[in-house]
C-alpha cells in the first residue's frame, strides 16, 4: 500500500497543499489559499492623527504591545495548523512534509497538535510558494540532500 504525503508549501501570504500517493504518482495541487492583505503597522492610528509618542517610562512593567501583523500571521498559521490537526486525527495522510520560510515555520510548528507533530516526516526552510508540482519536486530532492540518479522526480517520490 503506498505512502499518502501531504505537503504543504506556504508564506506569511499563501499557502498551498498537494499529495502525493507514492513513487509512481507524482505531485498533485489540492488547493491554494491567499490570505487577505496583511495590516499595516499602526495604520489605524496614524491614518486619523491619534498616533501617540511612546513614553517608555510609562510603560515599564507592562505587557508589550503585540504587532498587529504578527497576530495576523499567527491566527493564519494557526488555522493551518488545525486543519493540519484535524487531517492528523482522521489518519487521511501518513506523514507531512513542511516548505516555510524559517519564522513562518516556527510559527506553523508551535500551533500544530501533537498527532500532527508527529506526521511531520521533513521540512525545508524555504519559501517555495513561487514553485508549481512540476517544478517543486526537484526543489524536494536538492533541498533534502536525496540521492537522485536517473529521474529526480520519480527519486524524489520514492523518498517521500
């Protein structure tokens, strides 16, 4: 019986999933998912004038004040991450393999459950979204170090 791999290629801004059924069946788009515009720094405040100075002293002992675009980032990593979750659980996929930029996967990996931690069967600190399913997979194989002779995809696959 094949291995099912769920990869999933993602940003800050996007993130797109695909699977793959084992050596012989390549890479398949699932879906791709745009996250809307992120919020400007402080926009809000500046745009009508209310931007305050800060007065640091003031401030000393407080809670810091949280950037709107990393909650942002982190509310989008963290519906990935149950999604991700909710696949874990129902067994729809035998392992995962992550592509993020760096900050974006320790975001994506702090809001993934533990069944789904456990699924995760490589990463590649990268941003790759820019890349399609017949492009990806040599990215796959030169990114995690395989042994490629011959055909670099069917290599690939056989590795996932």
């Amino acid at each position: 019986m094949p291995c099912t791999t769920l990869i999933v290629v993602a940003n800050s801004r996007q993130v797109t999933y695909y699977e793959n059924d084992g050596a012989d069946d390549g890479l398949h788009r699932i879906k791709t998912e745009e996250q809307p515009l992120l919020v400007p720094h402080n926009l809000s405040d500046e745009a009508f004038g209310e931007a305050e100075p800060l007065d640091l002293q003031s401030r000393m002992g407080e809670t810091p004040i949280t950037d709107p675009q990393d909650m942002q980032k982190q509310e989008y990593f963290n519906e990935i991450a149950a999604r991700l979750d909710q696949l874990a659980e129902e067994e729809s996929y035998d392992r995962f393999i992550l592509v993020l930029p760096p900050q974006s996967l320790a975001m994506l990996k702090d809001a993934l459950g533990d069944t789904a931690l456990a699924k995760v069967r490589g990463e590649i600190t990268q941003d790759l979204t820019a890349e399609d399913e017949t492009t990806l997979p040599a990215f796959l194989a030169e990114l995690m170090a395989l042994s490629v002779s011959g055909d670099r995809e069917a290599a690939l696959l056989e590795s996932l």
